[in-house]
C-alpha cells in the first residue's frame, strides 16, 4: 500500500506557490516559514533570540516591522488551521471524497508505513531543524518555493543540500543497523490534540493578534527604552530611513494581501498533507521504492510550488525572462514606491551548506519543517507544542549565538 495521492499534492502545491505569489507581488516580502516563525515564536514570544546590543537585533531582522505584518500572518494561519482541522472533523470532505482518500490528504496522524516519531525524534527533529534553518536563513519554503523559483543558485545549493541530508537520515539509519536510531521512532501516531493544547493554541494566536494591533497605535504608547532601542537600529540602517510610524503605515498597506496569503499557505498544506510528518518521511525514506511504498507526493507539492512562484516572479522587474521591462512591477502593488523585499545573498558559505545539511537532518528524524510545524502547533498537537517546538526555540537560540 501506498499514501501517494499526486493530485492532491499538485493542487496544494500550487496554492502554496499561489500564496508566496500574493505575498510577493502584493507586499514584496518572501513567504519564507522559517524566517516568520523565527521572528515571531522567538523573538516575539520566546524573546530569546540574544537582542543583545543593537548591532545583533539589526543584523537578526527589522525588528520593528516583523511585529506586525509577520504577526497577522501567522494569526490568520493560525485560524485558517482551526477552520481547516473543524471542518475535517465534522467529516464534510468524505460526503465529496472518498473515507480513505480523505485521511491520507488531511490527517495529521496518519502513517502508511507506520514510520511514527518519538518523543526523542520530535526533540532532536525540533532542534536541528531550528538550528539548520537560522544558520541557513531558509527552508522548503523560503529556499525552494521562493528561492529557486527566481532562479536563485545560493538557494539551490540550499534544496539539495537539505533535501539529500533528509533523504539519507530517514533512508540509512536504520533502526536495525543502527540501534540508537530505533529511538527516534515509535509504534503510535501524534497525539490528537485536546481542549487543554487547543486554549494554549488559541492564547499563543491571541497574543499574537495584540501583538499585530500595534499597526494601529500611536507612537506615544511606546515606551522610551524601547524607542531608544529603535533609535539606534534605525541609524544602523540608514538605507531604511523610516520611522516607526512609516513602517506602521506601510505595515497596514500590506494587511489584505497577508491575510490572503497566510490562509492559502494553510489550506494548501492541508490539501497537499504536508502536515503529516508520516507522509514526509514517507517520502524521504527511498529504501521504501523496492517495497512498493515509497511516497513521491512531495515532488508534485514542490513542482506545483515551484510553477506559480516562478510565473509571480516572471511580473517582477529584474527576474523577468518573458515581459518587457515596460510592463512588469517595479514595486509591489500595495506599497507603491517601495522595493521588493527579495535576498540578494549569492555567496554560497559554509554557513548555508552546514545550516543546510543540519536542518535536512533534523527534517529526516522529525519529517518537519517550520511551515508545518507552525501549522500542528497552532492546532494545539501537543507532542509539538510541547516537544518539537521549545526544542526548536533553542536550536535558533543556539544558531544565532553562532551566527553573532
């Protein structure tokens, strides 16, 4: 038997590209996960991404703008992955597809080949992931669907890095030939997620939500350290020259096409099952090819990615190869006069490769990335709330340490 379910995976693929293109194209940001849940469940929550002096916050991010757009980004994915697991749940879906179908494309917890994670595997899965994807600045999402869509050989470097590291994690460590390993895999599935999990999610949402309001506060409400603190970020990087107010008003220039794009990001990781950590590892596991049950639905979700993201890209004046340059953007369409928020980074360091290799790591003992990490915690799936993602909080800790 088999989970592989190719029409599924091409169609949420292509949402998932649909979504980096609204993102790209309306607000001239990079839909990359890892960045976004680095910034926010570290920094934002956490706050243990080492702000320690200025200099390290501006070389970590633009502190002052990831708080609000980044934050209703992942609020409104965290309610579209509510909707999506209460609809699932009521068991509309299996009135238009088959029972069977239904689970393989939108359950969770689900394993054909009964490759379930432990409680060792979700830990050591969060942190190489958190570690690999700071020190790389990338993951599936912001490397592959965005990186190599514009042609980027930096992020190239990056996918086949991570990818083969993954591939020959879940292949050849076998638990019989490599009995630590055993340790890594259990014989049950996820937990399902209970009321006690889903209040902590939907208080983790509703942080952020106050978190994003702050669009539409005054100046004046902030306090003086922290507006010092600002200040000298803001002489950092003179190319800015915003004040917090600009960024506040270009913040809410850039609302209608983050919430688009954040519930696309979600319904197309649902429908592609990129949810389920079973599936991946499903698919990174090719010893599975001789026994007829290897899944290869991962191709077509990056393929059908990788299609519209690249068509986003050919409307972007300087990566365009078919348009004239007369009639493609040359800013986004809700921030007119503004630049496109695209990395310019060509060198491949050691950086890159090792942060990639660690994290391709972590993505074969866990089978997942920060994208749909996010999405199961903010269901309330306890083993990656409370496992994966404290882990994962400390590998990006770790990272940034290095990366200082």
């Amino acid at each position: 038997m088999t989970s592989f379910t190719p029409f599924t995976a091409l169609i949420g693929g292509m949402i998932i590209g649909l979504a980096a293109a609204v993102l790209l194209i309306g607000n001239g940001d990079i839909m990359g996960a890892s960045g976004i849940v680095n910034s926010l469940f570290v920094n934002l929550i956490g706050n243990l991404s080492l702000p320690v002096s200025p200099q390290s916050i501006s070389k970590e991010r633009n502190c002052s703008e990831y708080k609000y757009w980044e934050s209703l980004f992942i609020v409104t994915f965290g309610l579209s992955a509510n909707i999506i697991e209460a609809v699932r749940r009521t068991g509309i879906v299996e009135k238009f597809i088959s029972p069977s179908t239904t689970v393989l494309i939108m359950h969770p917890n689900f394993g054909v080949n009964d490759t379930y994670v432990s409680v060792l595997g979700y830990l050591l899965g969060g942190f190489f992931t958190g570690f690999g994807t700071k020190l790389s600045n990338g993951c599936t999402s912001g490397h592959g669907i965005c990186g190599m869509a514009r042609f980027s050989f930096r992020s190239t470097v990056a996918v086949c890095c991570f990818m083969g590291t993954g591939i020959f994690t879940a292949s050849f460590f076998d638990p019989d030939t490599f009995p630590m390993f055993r340790f890594m895999r259990a014989t049950y599935p996820m937990i399902d997620p209970n009321c006690f999990s889903r209040l902590i999610a939907l208080a983790v949402i509703f942080i952020l939500f106050i978190s994003s309001t702050k669009i539409f506060k005054d100046d004046s409400t902030e306090d003086d350290d922290k507006e010092a603190t600002m200040n000298e970020i803001s002489s950092l990087q003179p190319s800015s020259g915003t004040s917090k107010e600009e960024v506040r008003a270009l913040s809410r220039q850039k609302i209608l096409a983050t919430v688009f794009s954040a519930a696309l990001f979600a319904v197309g990781l649902a429908i592609s099952s990129m949810i389920n950590n079973c599936k991946i590892i499903d698919f990174l596991d090719v010893s599975l090819i001789p026994r007829g049950s290897w899944d290869p639905s991962l191709v077509f979700v990056m393929g059908g990615g990788l299609i519209i993201s690249a068509l986003s890209y050919q409307i972007i004046h300087g990566y365009n190869f078919v348009l004239p340059d007369d009639k493609v953007l040359s800013s986004p369409i809700n921030c007119t006069g503004k630049n496109f928020n695209i990395p310019q980074a060509q060198s491949i360091d050691k950086a890159l490769v090792l942060g990639s290799m660690i994290f391709g790591f972590g993505w074969g003992i866990g089978g997942l990335c920060p994208g749909p990490a996010a999405y199961q915690v903010l269901i309330g799936q306890p083993q990656l709330m409370f496992l994966y993602t404290p882990a994962f909080i400390v590998g990006t800790k770790l990272a940034t340490i290095t990366k200082l």
